[in-house]
C-alpha cells in the first residue's frame, strides 16, 4: 500500500501482484462428441470403467495426472498429480516427456510411501498422451513386481474437464511461476518448490478456507509435503 497527496486529497494505491488476482473465467470449448473408448490408441481401462465413487470424490486416494509443459523447443516437463477429495498436489520436474520418466517418478513415490502407497494412490486418472502410455509399468509396484500397486483410467480425448481440478492446478501453478513461455529446466529449485507450496497452501473456499495441505495431512494422519 502507497500513500500519497494530490491537490490536498489522499490517495491509497494498493499494490498487487499476479497470483493475488482472481482467476479468470474461461469459455467453454466446444468439442465434437467422441466415439465410445476411442481413448484406445492407449489400450488401458476407460474412465467409463472408473468406480462411479471417484467421481463423488468421498474416498481419499484417487489422483489425476498431467504434464506441463515449457516454451517450445525444450525437454523438461512438469508432471502433476493432484488428490481428488483434498486438491493436493504433487509435482516434479521430469528431464523429458517420455514414459520412463513418468513411470520413474511414480516410482520415487512408491519409495517414499512404501507400504501406505496403495492406500495414498489408489487410482490415477491421466489423459491419452503418450507419456503415460505405459500403464502396466505404473500400476506395478517397484519393490514387488507380482504386486498391483495402484489402478490407472484414461481419460477421453479432448474432455479435459474429466480431469478439471488438475486443470486448474496446472493454471494455479502457471500463475505462481511455472509462466508460459519458460523454459522449466531454467527455473530455479526455490522457484519451483514455493509455486507447489503456494498452490498447497493457499485457502479454498469448498473447504471453508482450509488449504489442500491440511486436508491431505488430516487424511493421511501425518504431516507429509511429497
């Protein structure tokens, strides 16, 4: 805030940044309907086979997936995973886009949940990209091969809506530093990290003004930041 005087008048100038604004609405994009499993260039399960409870969003555990991606021209991707019930989000840089890497990460975090990870990731909702193309590498855990560790659907193509709330946090975390037009792999640690806790920490009005931190933590039982 910035107090000056004019002609005998006081004027407040209220200084603002970016984040501090309210996101804008967005227009609704009008999508020809799509054919029935036509998500099948990738063959794993349809979200028309999705439990109809997750979309309720009354068990904790089921996530959805996505990437963001860099100006044109470079390699690093953020890849996005956000809790259905508690808008919690988890996000790591990726040196490419390639299923490897997404697998590989999944994997970090079956090696810092260890045996809660099926109760922390049930499922996982991502869209038809390639990079999570390798649904049998994900949903097998790292530390047992013959074990299940979690169940992924894909979402159909172009109904990005079918995974909104990870939409969203996409756009939130544009907003706190991952800008469009940069280069991710440029963005410093700090950066990245305080983006993802903006996002985490920031209150929501469907949890009368409780963060998503807090609500993961009451749903997990402890205090944990992935």
């Amino acid at each position: 805030m910035v107090l000056s005087t004019t002609g005998g008048c006081v004027l407040i100038t209220i200084l603002i940044s970016y984040t501090d604004l309210p996101l804008p609405r967005r227009r609704r994009q009008a999508y020809a309907d799509v054919l029935r499993h036509s998500h099948n260039n990738i063959q794993g399960t349809s979200i028309e086979e999705r439990p109809k409870s997750v979309g309720t969003r009354a068990e904790f555990g089921h996530w959805e997936g996505d990437l963001i991606v860099g100006t044109r021209g470079t390699r690093t991707v953020c890849l996005t995973l956000l809790e259905r019930k508690t808008r919690y989000v988890v996000a790591t840089l990726l040196p490419t886009r390639h299923a490897a890497g997404v697998v590989r990460a999944i994997d970090n975090l079956e090696a810092m949940l260890k045996d809660r990870f099926s109760d922390v990731f049930k499922s996982i909702t991502f869209d038809n990209g390639s990079e999570f193309s390798d649904f049998k590498s994900i949903e097998r855990s790292c530390a047992d091969a013959s074990r299940t560790r979690t169940k992924v659907y894909y979402a159909h193509p172009y109904r990005s809506g079918e995974r909104g709330s990870n939409e969203n946090a996409n756009g939130l975390l544009r907003r706190a530093g991952l800008r469009k037009g940069k280069d991710l792999g440029k963005i410093p640690a700090k950066v990245f990290d305080r983006a993802v806790r903006w996002v985490n920490e920031l209150p929501r009005s469907i949890f009368y003004y409780a963060p998503a931190l807090e609500m993961f933590e009451a749903e997990i039982g402890m205090q944990l930041i992935l």
